[in-house]
C-alpha cells in the first residue's frame, strides 16, 4: 500500500545557531530548573505542584496523602522527558542527578506486582482500574514509559526503563482478550504510543500487542469501565460526559469526524498512526485520512490551535472556530504535532509537515512566554481584557500568561516538545532524504551501506534561506526533497553554486534525483512576502476579516503598539508594508508596519442610522503571534481584523 519512513532520535540531530537552538538553550537554562523548582513546590506565588513529593509519600519517604490532580505522576513524567533531550543538547551532571534521584523514589515507589501510581497507592492499589473513564492510570503509566525511554536514549540508563517494563508488564498480564483479563481501555489516550515506543525501544511485540488491542477495544465497548468474563461489568461511577467527549463512542476504523476532548483525540489518533505504520491496513489507513482531512479543512485555527469550546475541552462542528472563547489548549496543538509527523512517515505528503510548522510556531510556541517562565492553557485569537474577565462563558480564558497552574499538563509539554524539535526535521529511507522542517542544524544520515553527513543552515523562521552541505565516504545515487511550505508562492534552487530545473514537485516536496558527491551544496530561497488570508466564509467570526502571515508565522495586533478598540482599525492591503527587524524581550523579531486606518464611530442612542464614518490614517504595527503578551499585561490582542 505504501512504504513508511524512518525517522532520527533527536540524539542524532545537533541543533546549530538560530532559532530553536535559542530556545533550547533557555530550556537548560530556565525552563527546566524553574518547572524542577515548581515541581517541589519552591516556587512562590504559583498553585502548589506536590508532584515530586507525590512520589516521596508514595515511597514511604514522607507522611501524608497526595496533593494536586489525580493525574499529577505525569507532570513529573514529562518533566523527566523534557530534561532528557535537554541533556541530549547539553549534558549537565546536575540535572542528571536530579532525574536519578526521581528515578529511585519511582523505583521505590513501585509495588511488587510492578504497579506505579501515587494516588491510587495512598487510595489503595485494590481500586486500581476502578476508574478509568478519569483516573488516567494509564495515562500516567504511558507518560512515565516515554520518560524512562528518552532517558535511556539520553544516557544509556537503564533503571526507570525497567522500572517501567516491570509495570507494562503487570498492564499485560491485566488486560487483554483473554479470559479473566480485564477488557477495558483508558479515558484518556496515551498509554497506546508509549507501548509502540516501548516495543520498539524493547524489541518486545508483546507491548505492540497490547497496544493493538487497547486501539481495537475502543469505541466497541460502551464504558471504559473494566469488565471481567468473570465478574461482569464493574459499577461505574457518576460519569462527567459521553462516550464522544472521550473519543470512544464508535470504534476507531468507523470514526469520520475529529471529535471530542481535543488532547485525547490528538493522542489516540497518533497511536491509530502508530498502528497503521506496523500493520499496514487500507481500511485503518483510509479513517486516518479522513480523519486528517476533516480537521485540516474544517476544524483547525490559522495558528494550529484546536478544540473550539471550553466545556469538554472539545471540538464543536465543522467552521465553528470563535477567536475569543476557543479552548485552544497548548496541549492539543503539541499532540497535532504528534499525529501530523506520524502521518508524514507513512505519507509523504507536504501537508504534515506544514501542519507541524503552523503548530508549532504559532498554536504550541504561544502557550510559553519568551523568558520561559509563564504560560498559556489556552491561546485565544482574539481578546479584550476587560470582557474576557468579566464573562462567564470566557472565564478559561487568561489575558495574561501564568506562572502555573493547578492542572499544569501545558508546561510540561511545551518543554518536551521543545527538547524534542530535532526529531521533526529528516526523515529517510535507504535511497531517499526528507527535508520537512528548516532549522539550522546537522545530522548523520544512513544510506545504503553508509552514513551521509547534512548540514543545514538558515535563519528561518525570519527569512525564507536555507543553505544545505552534504559530505560522505563516496558519491551517492539518493533523491533529495525539501518541503515547499504551503504559503510559498515562489523560491530558487541550486546546486554547488548554479541554478538548478532538474528538480520535480512530490507531494509539495521539490526533489533533485542524482548522484551526490561530498561536499555538494543545496541553496533553496523561498519568497517570504507578508501575506493576507481569508477564511470560509462559514466561519462565521472570521466573514470579511483578514489575518497576516509572513513565512510560517501567524502575525497579531496588540493594543501597546496600535491602542486600545483594535477591532477600529482597518488595514489597506494595497499599502505599504514595512519589515523591520528587532527585539521583544530580548528575543529577535520581524515586525510588520502596515498602512491603514482607524473608524471611530460614537452614537448617542447606541444605534443609529448608517452614514459616512471618519477613518483616520494610521500606522499600524503587527507583531508575530506567539510573541503577544511579553511586553504589557492585560492587553488587548486580535489575529483577524478587517481590511481595505
């Protein structure tokens, strides 16, 4: 049917100058030792984690019972993750004791029989699997499997790794078809990709096998309640919402719309990748597809955020995407991220890739500030201050970023997938080299019978140059393929210096077929103008109003640079549009000056016949999107505005 690709550990990409090796930088440097001091409930003015002292309780090394979310084990999972790459990128003998010294309270806080939850162990490990719609038992055991993975990738320690395969284990003996095992899945998916990592890191298939059978169990029976042949079904408790808001009310081969709690949807539909990648099956294949094609053309924001509604943290119906009370949850753009690049090692298609790009610059890179110590749980579009404070319906959504939160799953996550960036930039096979993602960087490749070295430099995402060399032992017959991303009208290619038409267009890949020599050099420039989008009309907020993109980024007005009343301000799409370069917060930026006007109009009666309204000319400034909120609190912001 079609040939997957393999893709690289990010222990094999080494991050050179620019954009995310900026960022990974402040993940050693400040994001991962403030989340270790928030973890251990150091940092002041922040809701309490108890995460780490958790696990203390739960190893007997402290009195007392479990603070925070039932789910909170997998705050320290991810954080374990996260601190992981970043000793890929920068060893540290400090961090590295600290995980070890989270590794051993883990260990000790496993049960003999392999068990390892803190709020089920002070509950009592005999409610194990009790609660499944919600206890997310399974969800924390996954996020703690991927931990223990990236840690050994990291630095060859095996010790939560096993920790782990002793609790898989227990999991395996206790679900499963099987007479007498408990046939039964998870509220929330995750367990399913951390089993197919697990197989693989293993050379286990029995982890595969498990996590088949968690996908193809889902939707077809009615409760994730676990039930017995022996016992019948066990009594559920009061439950929160349906069988949709789960992802669980059809099985997986009959789903056809995106739906339900947008980080499960996210998190299942990349396991169901997972599974299509080993299996190879049409059917399961096809759902995907309409899967994707179902998100990317009807339920996704321009910035790659998702889920439209706060009840269920949810998707809605097809075109409801609302800018200013959207769930847009950090989360559920980093699992877009997940699935798309999943998608992408089974269909080389450039939409994938392009998604990744649109999500992770825009939708995930928002939900953390630019010194890397507040966040975004949600990542509204559009926002005025004082309504979002004042209304009930707005009440998820923050005008200011957080130091923390009382369900901190966001933060942890936007520091793993920032550790993890290089993983998104190559995929291969023996003969054929993916470029999806432009970011400066150098990585050892295997073709045929050698390794072929790449290095990438550029200065994206604020100019659209690329510049690639290639050395080897000898010359190489392999096709090379660079992503034209989807906002790209027009670029230039050469090769060693010359301009280069020997090229074809693949799926949105611009592939150069021929036989490479060391030391060869690809150049590719993509035209980068700032660009107008419009949207379905279908959308109904969005009808007659415009965004601004320019490369990858999703650009926004804030009211520090245009005042207060943004939705006054039109902008001339024929004016002049000024790029200029420079710093928020330290950080580099490109901001855009653009012509425009702003329409003041005050009535005495409210409402009033139309007439001839005053425009002023103005100057208006628009800064990228995931860089709003670092400069002022409190302040108005929109994506989408209206033109001339």
């Amino acid at each position: 049917m079609y040939h997957t690709m393999d893709d690289l550990n990010p222990k094999e990409v080494t991050l050179l100058e620019g954009f995310w090796k900026e960022r990974n930088h402040l993940l050693a440097d400040v994001i991962i030792p403030y989340q270790w001091d928030t973890l251990n409930n150091r940092t002041e003015g922040v809701p309490l984690s108890h995460a780490v002292e958790n696990f203390r309780i739960a190893a007997k090394e402290l009195e007392g019972i479990p603070g925070g979310t039932i789910f909170q084990d997998s705050d320290v999972a991810k954080w374990i993750e996260a601190a992981s790459y970043s000793l890929m990128f920068q060893p540290n003998s400090e961090l590295e004791a600290s995980i070890d010294e989270l590794v051993r309270l883990i260990e000790k806080s496993q049960h003999s029989n392999g068990y390892v939850n803190t709020f089920f162990t002070a509950k009592g490990i005999e409610q194990r699997w009790s609660d499944l719609e919600m206890g997310h038992e399974l969800y924390c055991a996954g996020h703690l499997i991927e931990a223990s993975i990236t840690y050994y990738q990291a630095t060859g320690k095996r010790r939560l790794m096993d920790v782990m395969i002793r609790y898989a284990n227990l999991i395996a003996e206790e679900f499963g078809p099987e007479k007498g095992k408990l046939h039964a899945y998870d509220g929330h998916p995750e367990i399913e990709i951390a089993l197919y990592r697990l197989a693989a890191a293993s050379d286990d298939e029995r982890y595969m096998n498990l996590a088949d059978y968690f996908m193809n169990i889902r939707g077809s029976v009615r409760t994730m309640y676990a039930t017995t042949n022996a016992e019948g079904a066990r009594k559920p408790k009061s439950r929160w919402f349906e069988a949709d808001y789960f992802v669980a009310d059809k099985p997986i081969r009959s789903m056809t719309e995106v739906t339900g709690h947008a980080v499960r949807a996210m998190y299942l539909y990349a396991g169901m990748t997972d599974q299509c990648r080993h299996t190879g099956e049409p059917e399961l294949w096809e759902t995907l597809t309409e899967l994707w094609n179902n998100l990317a053309q009807k339920r996704v924001y321009i910035t790659g955020a998702i889920g439209s509604q706060s009840h269920g943290e949810r998707f809605t119906v097809d075109y409801d995407l609302p800018p200013d009370r959207g769930y847009t949850e950090t989360c559920a753009s980093i699992g877009l991220v997940f699935w798309a690049w999943r998608m992408s090692l089974i269909d080389m298609d450039s939409r994938y890739a392009d998604m990744i790009e649109r999500a992770m610059y825009n939708g995930a890179l928002s939900g953390i500030s630019l010194d890397g110590k507040t966040y975004f749980y949600v990542n509204p579009l559009e926002i005025i201050p004082s309504i979002t404070t004042f209304r009930h319906d707005m009440e998820h959504v923050l005008p200011h970023r957080a130091g923390w939160f009382d369900c901190a799953c966001c933060p942890t996550n936007i520091a793993r997938l920032i550790g993890s960036i290089g993983k998104y930039i190559y995929s291969f096979t023996d003969t054929h080299v993916y470029i999806h993602q432009y970011i400066s960087s150098e990585a050892e490749v295997p073709l045929g019978n050698q390794k072929v070295s790449i290095l990438q430099e550029t200065k994206y995402p604020w100019n659209g140059e690329m510049h690639l060399t290639m050395h080897m032992q000898g010359s190489v017959q392999v096709s090379l393929s660079l992503r034209k991303p989807h906002w790209c009208d027009d670029f230039k290619l050469l090769v060693n210096g010359t301009e280069w038409d020997g090229w074809h267009m693949e799926k949105g890949y611009i592939t150069i077929d021929r036989v490479w020599a060391s030391s060869d050099t690809v150049a590719l420039e993509l035209e980068m103008p700032a660009k107008f989008f419009q949207a379905d009309s279908r959308i109904l907020d969005y009808c007659g109003k415009t965004a601004l993109m320019r490369g990858p980024l999703v650009y926004c007005l804030e009211e520090i640079d245009n005042g207060a009343q943004l939705q006054e301000l039109l902008i001339d799409q024929h004016g002049d549009i000024k790029v200029e370069e420079g710093v928020i917060q330290s950080s580099p930026t490109t901001t855009l000056l653009l012509d425009g006007y702003r329409e003041t109009l005050r009535v005495e009666e409210l409402y009033e016949p139309v007439r001839q309204n005053k425009r002023t000319k103005v100057r208006i400034k628009a800064i990228p999107y995931f860089q709003w909120g670092n400069r002022a609190k409190d302040q108005e912001m929109r994506v989408w505005f209206r033109t001339v």
